[in-house]
C-alpha cells in the first residue's frame, strides 16, 4: 500500500510546527482516499527514561509544572519519568544522559533502551526513545532543572510498589505509563533491569 504528502504548510511556527498536509493514500478495500487535510504537531523527538535502583528497588521519578496537563484539568504539578527533546547532532542516547543528570542530579550506571513509540500518531509526529537507567537512588538531592527554560523540578524517590501503584492513582504522562508497565513486566527478573545481564 502506498501514501503520499501532496502539500505540506506550516500552518503555525513557534515551540512547535504546526504543519496542515495535503494527503492521498490506499485504501484497504483496493480504492484510493483521494486528497485529504490533516494538521499535525511537529517537533524534533523525544528521549525519556525511568530511573531505577535495583539494590534498593527504588524508582526516582521527577515532579514539575506542566501546562497541558493544567489544560486538561488535571493536577498540572505532574510526576513523570526524566525526559528531553532531542536536540539537532544528538543521538537519543546522547540526549538521555544530559536529561538526566539535568532533571535528577543524578549519573546513570548504565542505560537500557526499551523501545521506540509514536506517542501519539493521529495528530503529531513526535517518537519517543524510552529506556531504562540504573542509578543510585541514595544520591538524589535537591530541585534540578534549566532556569533559562523555565524548569523548576523535584525528584521523588519511591519504592517500585508506590511507583507502579501510581498509575491507578493519578494522571500521568503516556510515556512514564509505558516505562512502568515495562517495570511491572521485566521486575521479576532484576537481572534485566540492573544492567547485569
């Protein structure tokens, strides 16, 4: 099956590009769509990763503002997992350990990639990279964030019950759910998430 992108507009230019696309593709009863108009969120992607202790089954979370979840109604004061934008000449890897060390305070031991996801296709084209990084969760101290940007962030430290209860408890951010189902998943088997295997 075959898509194209007959036009492509930036509809909007600022923190983000709103583009609107001009698109045809197949379809699977054999036809074709003809032209149709979407607008989609564009922004360079996104390195994210869970930080977890294994000697002390611990998982440093970070808490900070967000505008979209206040947007939303909920608690804009949101716990999440440490995450960045990619950055032009980074790799993914490259972006995760300047995230942490910037949101935590913290030097992983090692950094274990989970997987690669759209974080949400049907209007934006961001791909999120999540892994795993081993940390020692004894060493967070302290508020962390760029002031030139704005951030004002806490890390938490929690026990893995507390961390994977949370996602019964409140909202959260799509890719801090998917790391912790990963936890919930793989923590029967600690040797995958300390990096020993």
């Amino acid at each position: 099956m075959k898509a194209n992108i007959l036009q492509a507009d930036a509809a909007y230019t600022g923190f983000f590009q709103l583009r609107r696309l001009a698109v045809e593709h197949d379809r699977f009863d054999g036809g074709h769509s003809g032209p149709l108009w979407r607008e989609v969120l564009h922004r360079s992607d996104v390195a994210a990763a869970l930080l977890y202790d294994a000697k002390a089954d611990a998982v440093v979370l970070v808490e900070q503002y967000r505008a979209g979840a206040h947007l939303a109604g909920e608690n804009p004061w949101l716990i999440d997992i440490v995450a960045g934008r990619i950055e032009a000449g980074q790799t993914p890897l490259d972006t995760i350990t300047r995230e942490i060390a910037e949101e935590s305070g913290l030097t992983p031991a090692s950094i274990e990639p989970i997987g690669v996801y759209l974080t949400a296709p049907h209007l934006s084209s961001e791909r999120v990279h999540l892994y795993c990084a081993s940390v020692n969760a004894g060493k967070v101290a302290g508020f962390h964030g760029l002031a030139h940007e704005g951030e004002d962030i806490r890390p938490l430290v929690m026990s893995r019950g507390e961390a994977l209860a949370l996602m019964r408890t409140q909202c959260m951010s799509l890719w801090a759910g998917l790391a912790l189902v990963w936890l919930g998943k793989v923590s029967a088997s600690p040797a995958r998430v300390d990096g020993s295997s």
